[in-house]
C-alpha cells in the first residue's frame, strides 16, 4: 500500500521547500520502505535551493560592496566562475565551493584575509577590528546594554577584552518589598 509523507527540506541561505515522498507499506508485516522515485524527486528540490543559496549569497555580498571579480582575485578562483554559479543552471559549485561561500557570506572580512594572502599578521588584525565593530554593532542593536573594551599589551602577550553589562533600573517589588540594585551589586531586601 503506497502512502504519501512531506518532507522539509532546507538550505542555508537558499530557503525551506517541501516535497511529497512516496512510502511503500507492506500489508503483512507492516514494514515501511522508500520509494525509488523518491531520490529524484529530493535532489532536483535539492538542486532548486542550492541554486537559490548561491544566488541569496551572493546577491548579499554585492550588496555590501564586494564584486564578483574581486572576491573571485582574492579567492583565487577563475574569472567568471562566481557569475556562471549565480546565472548559469547547467553549472554549479562543488560541495566544497559552497561550503566556502556560506562562510564568506557568514564573514565577509575573511575575503580581505585572503586578499592579503592570509599573512598571519594582517589576518589578526582585520579579524580584531570586525570583532570590535560586530561589539559596537551589538551594542547598538541591544537597548539597555553597555559595551566596554580595551587592548592591553606587554613584552609577552596581547590582551584584547571586551565586556557587556546591562543597566538594569532600580525596582521596588511591593509584594515583599525587595529593592532591587543593579545586577551587579546584588539584592538589597528591606523589612525582612
């Protein structure tokens, strides 16, 4: 007996599509089995969101001002090749290819990394300066938060610190007449 089942299937940056599976039960003993079919009708969906990933991700980094031919110097890749995975449906990336554009797309300031050549020291610093704006970025996006930092260096290391703490409001519960302090300071509980 045939019965029909919904599949999710998702793709990072390239959407959720669902798909109609065919399972095949036996009457007698009860066991379920996939359906042949099945497998086709999976990888063309597959293929659908993964093409629609890499136009998603890179549309995206476009629209932060990296162009296809210099994310394509940087990387390394043959010209053209970022344009043929966006327009082109006969050609896609490899798995690897993909994978490397979802974490260009996940941080962007590694195609400077690589623009660099990867040198050790220029890599460290644009990953402590993203990692300072993301801090600010965060700081702005979350209200009632402060954001701190500082850089400290001697003859055998670097500190980097960056620390948030939210600025919570005095409170007065009337229930049991607690104040309530800054989170940091504790509790302050009066009448007791």
């Amino acid at each position: 007996m045939e019965e029909h089942d919904v599949l999710k299937l998702t793709e990072p940056f390239g959407g959720i599509a669902t798909v109609e599976v065919i399972k095949i039960k036996c009457n007698e003993c009860g066991f379920i089995e996939e359906d042949d079919r099945n497998d086709r009708v999976i990888q063309k969906e597959l293929a659908i969101l993964k093409r629609n990933s890499m136009i998603h991700i890179l549309r995206d980094l476009n629209e932060k001002g990296y162009t296809n031919a210099y994310m394509e110097r940087a990387l390394g890749l043959p010209a053209r090749t970022l344009a043929r995975w966006k327009n082109e449906s006969s050609m896609s990336p490899s798995a690897s290819g993909s994978a490397l554009m979802r974490i260009i797309r996940t941080f962007p300031w590694l195609l400077h990394v690589a623009d660099c050549q990867f040198d050790q020291e220029k890599a460290r610093t644009i990953f402590l300066t993203n990692a300072m704006t993301e801090s600010i970025n965060i700081n702005e996006q979350i209200k009632n938060w402060s954001v701190t930092s500082g850089a400290f260096t001697s003859e055998n290391y670097y500190l980097f610190a960056i620390g948030y703490s939210r600025d919570i409001p005095v409170e007065t519960i009337s229930g049991c007449q607690q104040v309530f302090d800054n989170i940091n300071t504790g509790c302050i509980c009066a009448n007791q």
